[in-house]
C-alpha cells in the first residue's frame, strides 16, 4: 500500500495544534529575527526544549544582535547557556560566530544551505532548520524524530539522518519541506516516543505500518516491569571509574527502575557510549561546571513528566548537585549535598545548601508525594557510624550538620531505612583508606527520605553492601 502522506501530514498538523510548540519555531513566532532562530538553534543541538528556552531567554537578555554578542566572553556564554548540551563547545561557537557573519556575510545570517554551513557550529541539521524556521525557504531538517518516524512508517529506508534527508528530497512532495520537522518533532515527543510510543491513541494508527516498533501494551495506562517501583540512589565517586568496575553488572543486577547517581565527575560527552545510554533507559545529566567534580545523573525507565535542573540558585547549581524528577503521582529530588571538608571549611555553604533544599522540597510537599535520595553527606546518629565518639566535630558529622537532619525529621520527612531496620552497623561508605571496608568501619550518608504522606507506599528500603565499584554502595527503596 502507498503510505498516504497527505492525508497523515494534514491530520498530524491538526493533532499537534495542542501540542507545545518546538521551541525553535516558537522563537520564530516571536521574534521573527534570523540572528535569534540561529542562535536558538545552535543552543538546542542534543539539549531538551525547556533548557533550550531558558539558555536562549538568558542569553538574547544579554546579547539581542550580533553586535552584543560579540562582546560576550566565552566564559560569560559558558555561564549564561549552561547547562544545554556540551555547553563549552557552543559558547566558543557563539564567542566566533559574529566575527564570521561580519567578515563574509556583512553582518547579516546567510540565506543558503552552503554558506549557513561555513558557520561556526553550524551542521547540515542546524541549516536546514535556519533555513525553514527563519527564511520559509525549501529545506528538509531531519533530525532523530523525523528520521525514526518516516522509518517507522516505511516511508523511507535508510540508516541515518543524512540519507533521509537525500530520500526525503526526492520523495516527499514539497508542500511538506517546511513544516515536516516542527509536525514530527512535536509528533515524537507527544505521542510517537522513542520507546514505547502511544499506539492506542495515536490519529494516524490505521495508516502506521509499525515498523519496528513495540507499543505500549494497555491502552491509556503506563507500563513497568512491575507495580513496585525499584528505586537506586549510588554515589559511584566517578561514573567513568566505575565503568572499568562492572558498573553495568552492578546495574542489571539492582534491576532498579530509577537510579540516581551523584559524584559522576564528568560531562556525558566525555563517557563511553555504554555509559551514555543504557538500554531500556532515558536519562537526565546534571554535570557540575567544574571538570571532573560533584555532578549527578537520574536513569530511568519510568518517563517523568518534566525535569528541573538545580535549586534555582547559582552557587550550587554550577556544582551540578540537584535533579528533580516530577512523576504523576511522586516527586524524585536526587542530590548530593555538599561536603563540609576538614575543618569544616564548607560548612556555611552546606547550611545554606541545606535551607535551599527544605524550601525545595517543602514547596514539592504541597502537591503530591516528595522522595529526596541521594548522598546527604551526613551520619545522623550515633549508631550511623563505626566511631561516633572520635568524630563529633568531624565533616558530616558535626552538631550543625546533625541538627539540620533532626530539622529534616521535624518537618516531617523519614529516613526510610530506619523504618525496617533499627540494626547498628548498617553503613553506605566506607573511607579508601586503613581497609574500612574490609573492617566495616563505615558511616551512613546515602538515604531516601519521604515525606510523612508517603509512608504508607515504601513497602522496603535496603543498603546493597555486596555491591562494589565505589567508596560507597547503592541504597534502595520500592515504592508503590
Ligand atoms: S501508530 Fe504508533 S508507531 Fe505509528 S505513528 Fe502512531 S504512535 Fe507512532
């Protein structure tokens, strides 16, 4: 049968009306400005729309022309556009591009495929989109969406972008060129997912071939291997450390439906390919500015609603330290707190740390179900560490520290671990040095806690000591 693209492209057009729009075209819409398309496009490479939109909101604040921008430092484009995808590389092509446009363009945003290419991190993706988005001149802009898409409907054969796009020029009528990518981007990311597309309510189902393609199994409920959720929290001191120890075992056998990790110590684009996609999972980075420091990631199988990126607060956030998860009917806060360092340097930042992330998750408290894990870099009681008599002033377990967690219970959260067990010598970490592990000299700083409401859905929450590759080891609850 021909695949009817006509009668598909006018009911998807239909369909996606109440869709979000692309954030590209939106910055079309508003401000109709070529420099701005560009831009915005060159920040939405590999970065989710609502980044995209924010990284561009700060920036044409500060740069609306040409002009501004190049007054721009690369370390002020570093800041104004983190945390969109490799950030560092397109703050040095921001930081290049208006001597470019000035030198062979005459200031102004080239009009051809060709001379948009001779741009500074300008691809064949990025042109094609300028192209439709700011000049509405014929262009096809084939990105994952629309490659994995018209593969799906068998409307084209091919293994990659670029020979989409050659297929797609000889075959799609060109009344389609123009709008094919906003259609199917929103399309992809409202209905026809990546994994598990809607089927049972997509409008175009009796035209869909479903080439390789597994739906989802019962129409209007989300499925997961099992009612109980699985959730991980692991500090892995080092996400490409942990590589080289069996990392990947260590995750098919905690079988975890989310796991957040804290202390990656790297951008995703400086990990393996194995690391950066986990089969079966999507997943949320949150790396710090500083190379080879803090940083935490999500993996999840279970698609949150949104994501949040940090506490909205500077300091910590360049530090890469929180991600919030928002669910239908549960917040997931993944953190790593800070640590007070010897002498209790940090201590004052930790506490302010600390009073941004009860505001946090006080406000979250008011919709629905708050889970904070992730490493708290404190010991709360004695009977959380191996020696609490020669530590009292030591990081992490310090009286001001202590106190906020007894703060944290006051406000009605529960350190879930202490609701099965009430057993000494439970510990998450142990130092590298003087053996400790072997010797179970350890301390217990990685915790889920809930909120009071949500007792009632954690029905176990464990610490996974047989499990090695870091200083510390996983910790776990299941939640209903
Ligand atoms: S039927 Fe399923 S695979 Fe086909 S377009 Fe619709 S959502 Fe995508």
């Amino acid at each position: 049968m021909t695949f009817p693209i006509d009668t598909v492209v006018a009911l998807l057009n239909k369909e996606i009306a109440g869709y979000q729009v692309p954030v590209v075209d939106l910055i079309a819409a508003q401000t109709n400005d070529p420099f701005k398309v560009l831009t915005a496009t060159i920040l939405s490479a590999r970065t989710k729309d609502e980044v995209t939109a924010g990284a561009a909101r700060r920036l044409f604040a500060q740069a609306e022309n040409a002009e501004a921008l190049a007054r721009l430092s690369v370390a002020e484009l570093e800041k104004l556009i983190y945390p969109v995808g490799f950030f560092r590389s397109k703050a040095r092509y921001l930081a290049a591009l208006p001597e470019v446009l000035r030198r062979d363009f005459a200031g102004q945003v080239p009009e051809t495929i060709e001379e948009l290419l001779r741009l500074p991190g300008v691809g064949r993706k990025t042109a094609n989109l300028v192209m439709a988005v700011a000049f509405s001149k014929p262009a096809i802009c084939v990105d994952t969406h629309v490659h994995r898409i018209m593969n799906i409907w068998g409307y084209v054969q091919t293994r990659s972008p670029a020979e989409t796009e050659t297929a797609l020029r000889a075959k799609l009528p060109q009344q389609h060129w123009l709008r094919i990518n906003s259609l199917l981007v929103a399309f992809g990311q409202g209905t026809c997912k990546p994994r598990a597309p809607h089927c049972n309510r997509c409008v175009i189902a009796a035209y869909c071939p479903q080439l390789g393609v597994q739906p989802r199994k019962t129409a209007g409920k989300e499925q997961f291997p099992c009612p109980v959720l699985r959730l991980v929290s692991w500090n892995v001191n080092g996400l490409r450390a942990v590589m080289d120890k069996g990392f990947l075992d260590s995750m098919s056998k905690l079988n975890a439906d989310i796991i957040a990790l804290q202390e990656i110590k790297a951008l995703p684009e400086q990990l393996p390919e194995a690391a950066r996609s986990i089969p079966g999972y999507q997943v949320w980075w949150h790396p710090a500015k500083k190379k080879g420091y803090s940083g935490v990631a999500v993996f999840s199988r279970k698609e949150p609603l949104r994501v949040r990126y940090g506490l909205g607060h500077e300091e910590f956030d360049c530090e890469g330290r929180v991600l919030t998860l928002e669910f239908a009917d549960f917040y997931l806060v993944a953190a790593y707190f800070p640590n007070t360092q010897d002498g209790l340097k940090r201590l004052a930042f930790k506490q302010a740390f600390n009073r941004a992330m009860l505001d946090h998750l006080n406000q979250l408290a008011v919709e629905k179900s708050v889970l904070l894990c992730g490493d708290l870099n404190v010991a709360h009681k004695e009977i959380d560490l191996a020696n609490p008599k020669a530590n009292v002033q030591s990081p992490g377990f310090s009286p001001e520290e202590r106190a906020w967690m007894d703060e944290l219970v006051q406000a009605g959260y529960l350190d879930t671990f202490r609701l099965f067990h009430a057993e000494p010598e439970r510990y998450s970490w142990w130092s590298y040095r003087t053996a400790a592990r072997q010797r179970n000299v350890g301390w217990r700083i990685d915790y889920f806690v809930v909120d009071e409401r949500s007792r009632n859905r954690v029905r176990a929450a464990e610490i996974h000591d047989d499990i090695h590759g870091s200083d510390h080891c996983p910790v776990s609850i299941d939640f209903v």
